[in-house]
C-alpha cells in the first residue's frame, strides 16, 4: 500500500455537496492498493502512521503522534497515487488494485487504524471526491508498505 500524508490543520472530504468526512487537527490520509497489497502490509502502514512522531511538542520538535497531539485521521481512496506519467501525456493505472481488491484493502487499513487508538473519518471508494485541507508546516510524507506475506511472517 501507499500512502501519502499530510500534517493538516484541518481536512474535509465532500460527496455531491455533502461532507462525508472532516477532521480539525491531524492525519490526512491518500491510501492507494496495488495487485498485491495485503491486510498485513495495511495493519503495518496502520501501525506505523499512527505512532509517526510529526506533531510537535512543547519545545516545538516533532516528537508527537497524532494520538499524542489530540488529533485525528481522514482517509481517503486514491487509486490515482499508482498513476504511471512516464510515457505519454495520459497518465496509466494498471499498477493499481482492481476496486473490488482495493476497497476491502482500504477498510481493513482503516479498521486497523481505528484499532491503534485513531479516530478516523473516511472519504468515499468510487465517488468523485472535494477534498480541502490545511497542509500544516508544511509536512507531507510519502509511505508504502513492505511486501509483506499475508501470514504477516517476516523474512
């Protein structure tokens, strides 16, 4: 899995003029599948954002997780972060998983957010999505997951 994530100050997601998912402080979350992401690659990338130190503490160092820093989580579906505009001017998106792949993928990943202690909010799978956010700092990080067997057994 891939994440992109945003330190924000506030984020919303909006379906056919209605929010379906809105934060104040903390995670936003571009989560995208490919053919062979796994529940366990998902639990990992869970895991690991939730105890990510990029808030800041009293000193101003960013030695918080978002559980730390009293924030939250909006995850959204992006399918697009496994777009290839290599070759050609229309980007192309075999690396992505198939929806009915990458929409189990996206809820367990959520679940096991929701699981390390994180309140999470949730964008739509297969709507055309508004997202707004305030990018604070700015901090953005790019995560993928290990190949991980789905066993979760490391080598």
């Amino acid at each position: 899995m891939r994440a992109l994530v945003q330190r924000v100050s506030r984020a919303s997601v909006t379906v056919d003029g209605r929010v379906t998912g809105a934060i104040g402080r903390g995670l936003l979350v571009l989560l995208g599948a490919t053919h062979d992401d796994s529940e366990e690659g998902g639990r990992w990338l869970a895991a690991k954002l939730a105890g990510l130190r990029i808030f800041p503490d009293d000193a101003g160092k960013m030695n918080r997780d978002v559980r730390e820093a009293g924030g939250a989580a909006l995850v959204v579906p992006q399918f697009t972060l496994y777009g290839d505009a290599r070759y050609g001017r229309r980007p192309e998106f075999t690396a992505a998983a198939r929806p009915e792949i990458a929409e189990p993928l996206y809820e367990q990943f959520c679940e096991a957010l929701a699981a390390q202690g994180v309140d999470v909010e949730r964008g739509v799978f297969r709507a055309h999505m508004e997202v707004e956010l305030v990018n604070d700092g700015p901090v953005t990080l790019w995560i993928e997951s290990p190949a991980l067997p789905a066993d979760g057994a490391s080598s």
